[in-house]
C-alpha cells in the first residue's frame, strides 16, 4: 500500500466533472479519480478547514462516530473494477476493528476531515495512476540499471543470503 495525500479538486475539461487529485507523500504519482459535485464540495469544505455553521452529512458521521468512542484509522482504496474504484474505512472502538465499504469519494471526504491516512493497493496505483515527476522516475530507473550493470554474479550470491557455508 501506498500513502496518498489530497492534492486537490479538479474539472475533467471533457466530462465537466470533478476530480478529486491523490498523490503519493513522495509526490511522483498522481491517482485521479472521477467524483460527484456533492462530494467535491464536501472534500473542499473540509481542506479549507472553515467551520461550518451546521454539520454536513460527512461531519454527522464522525459526530456518531465520535459519540459511541469509535475512532477512523485509515481509508484504503484497494481495488478498481470497470472503471469504478473501491474503497473500505476501517474503524476501531477500544481493541475492536472494522472494515465498511464506502465509496472513495465518501471515505476521502471522512479522512480528510479525520486527519486520518489514505492508502491506495500498489495494484490500483499501477493501473490508474499517472507520473508527477517522470524525471525522477527515469532517474531511478537509470541509477537501478547502472546498479545492475556493475553488480557480478557473486556479489548478487551474497546480497542475497543464498550463499553456502
């Protein structure tokens, strides 16, 4: 799993719909994901941080959430299927967890205002994610290769633990 942040929402220029932006904490992958104008609003309101003067339904729930002592851990969007994305909030109240699906826009909307981490499946980033930084990609890219040209049979033996006494 890889830890996302909220880069922030977007207008698909075709569609005309929001996106909300995920980029990895080392700001080299960007994971867009086509969202409602609700919960754009809701992910926005709560990235502004301005207190609102009623809660909205994403703030209604952690408000039941907070009055029964459970608390939000994490979010983790683990799998897409058909072009839909798939996530789970897992939950905990004293040693009890729990995982309940939700929709990533929702579960974003709950992290956001939680300050809870968002982790996106490897998978997912592979499949969706678009490069940020495609020169620090090919630089790593680069340096693993040289890595490899200089690396003898031997010394891969031994990095390896395979070695025989």
């Amino acid at each position: 799993m890889i830890e996302m942040k909220v880069a922030g929402i977007a207008i698909d220029a075709v569609s005309r719909n929001p996106i909300v932006l995920l980029r990895d904490t080392l700001e080299r992958r960007a994971l867009p994901i086509w969202i409602g104008e609700a919960e754009a609003k809701a992910i926005i309101s709560a990235l502004d941080g301005r207190p609102l003067e009623r809660p909205m339904t994403h703030d209604l729930m952690l408000n039941f959430l907070d009055a029964w002592g459970i608390t939000v851990e994490r979010i983790v969007v683990h799998a897409l299927k058909n072009s839909t994305f798939y996530a789970v909030i897992t939950v905990s109240q004293g040693d009890i967890k729990k995982e309940i699906d939700a929709r990533p826009s929702d579960a974003i909307a709950i992290a956001v205002r939680a300050k809870c981490p968002i982790w996106v499946m490897e998978e997912v980033i592979l499949e969706a994610s678009i490069p940020v930084d495609q020169d620090a990609d090919e630089a790593e890219r680069r340096a693993f290769r040289e890595f490899l040209s200089k690396l003898t049979p031997e010394e891969l033996v031994k990095k390896s633990g395979l070695e025989s006494n």
